[in-house]
C-alpha cells in the first residue's frame, strides 16, 4: 500500500471525473494495470469497499498515475471518491492485472475501447508513443459530452501522430457511428497486437468479430468493465 495525496482533479464530462495522484513513493507498473482505491473510514466515519481503477498513463518516474473515475450517485466507492478535494488522501493498492502492453511486445497496436474503458488505453497509447511503436485507435461513447479526452485524441488524430476514429453511437454528428462487423472489416488494418476494453457485450463482439476476421486469438487482449 502506498499513500497518495490529491494533487489535481478536473470534470472531464458530466459524470466523469479525473484524478492526479502524487504517490508517497513511485510504484512500478506496465502499461494498462489498475491499482485500488482505498478511502479512509475515518475521512466519512464509516468502512468503504476499495474500488479498482486503471492507470491512464504511461509508467513513469514521477510519482505520478491518473485516474479517470465515472461518478456514479449512490454507489459503493464513486460517490465518495466525488466529495474528495484536493490534498485529500487516499491509499493505493497495486499495481495489478494482465492486461498491459509491455516493453518490446509489439512494433504496431491497436486500442478499441467503450466509455471509461478508454482510461488503459490512454495509458497504452502514451507508452506507445514514446517507444515508437505504431498506434490505431478506436474509441466510442454515447455523445459527445460523453467523450474521455476528445480534445487531446482529436490533436493526435489530426497531427497523424496516431491513425483511427472517435464514434458516438446516440447521436447524429460526424462522429456517428458504431464499432460494429462492418466498420471493423473498413477500417482495421494489420497490428502485432489488439487491446480491447469496455462493457462486457462490448468486448465479446468485438473480439469474435476480430477472429472472424481472422486475427489470432493469441495477438488479442481484452479487460471487462462490469
């Protein structure tokens, strides 16, 4: 367990806040892992379950992970986690989980997440950049207000720094569309690796429609967001 303090937090969307922690001491992690959350009893008098969250950001040396939390009213964990400050405390568990891109695993990836389930990703992709490793990425949500780092994707999309799409699925813009049979037949190409994140329905039909595709079942990764 490692203490951290809060040292920034911003509303990335209605219901979806962002997190970064500054740790007590660095803690070692790949690409892609998830730590747990664990809030004080005594910060709201009263035991809260820990709650894991992926690591939206590269490994690094700084003492330093962000977390993107969707904010859910009369949950477990988020709610509480809501009504943390700045400088407020909380304990970190971790780093944990398979679902990581390690260091010379692949020379070209390709990231396909739903709602939070871009926060790996994220994460995977600035590692990706910094090792010179080729990046398709494609994320969807349900609107636009809904959309994780739109802002910084968009730059990476236009700069060619990275190739692929943002889609939402319920409403009518340029960005309308779903990440269906069809749209992946269009636009995956060939990659070492494919990491997939998000709903459970989500990350099941992409994976079959993946190896229908004849993509290896060995070449992809996948994490369920419950």
């Amino acid at each position: 367990m490692v203490k951290s303090i809060i040292r920034k937090i911003w509303n990335e969307t209605p219901d979806v806040k962002i997190f970064i922690l500054e740790l007590e001491k660095n803690i070692p992690f790949k690409s892609g892992q998830f730590v747990m959350l664990k809030i004080d009893k005594e910060k709201f008098n009263k035991i809260i379950p820990s709650r894991a969250y992926s690591i939206a950001n590269s490994p690094n040396e700084k003492h330093e992970i962000k977390i993107i939390a969707k904010i859910i009213p009369d949950s477990a964990f988020s709610q509480f986690l809501d009504k943390l400050n700045e400088h407020d405390e909380l304990e970190v568990l971790g780093p944990y989980g398979r679902f990581s891109l390690k260091e010379n695993e692949a020379k070209s990836i390709t990231l396909i997440g739903a709602g939070t389930g871009i926060a790996p990703l994220i994460g995977m992709m600035e590692f990706a950049l910094e090792n010179n490793i080729k990046v398709d990425l494609f994320y969807c949500d349900k609107t636009e207000k809904d959309l994780i780092h739109k802002k910084e994707i968009e730059e990476l999309l236009n700069s060619k720094k990275i190739k692929g799409k943002i889609i939402v699925t319920r409403e009518t813009s340029s960005y309308s569309g779903r990440i269906n049979s069809d749209f992946l037949k269009s636009n995956i190409g060939s990659s070492d690796k494919y990491f997939i994140c998000g709903p459970p329905n989500f990350v099941n039909e992409v994976t079959k429609n993946l190896e229908k595709q004849g993509i290896s079942e060995e070449d992809i990764k996948t994490e369920r967001y419950g």
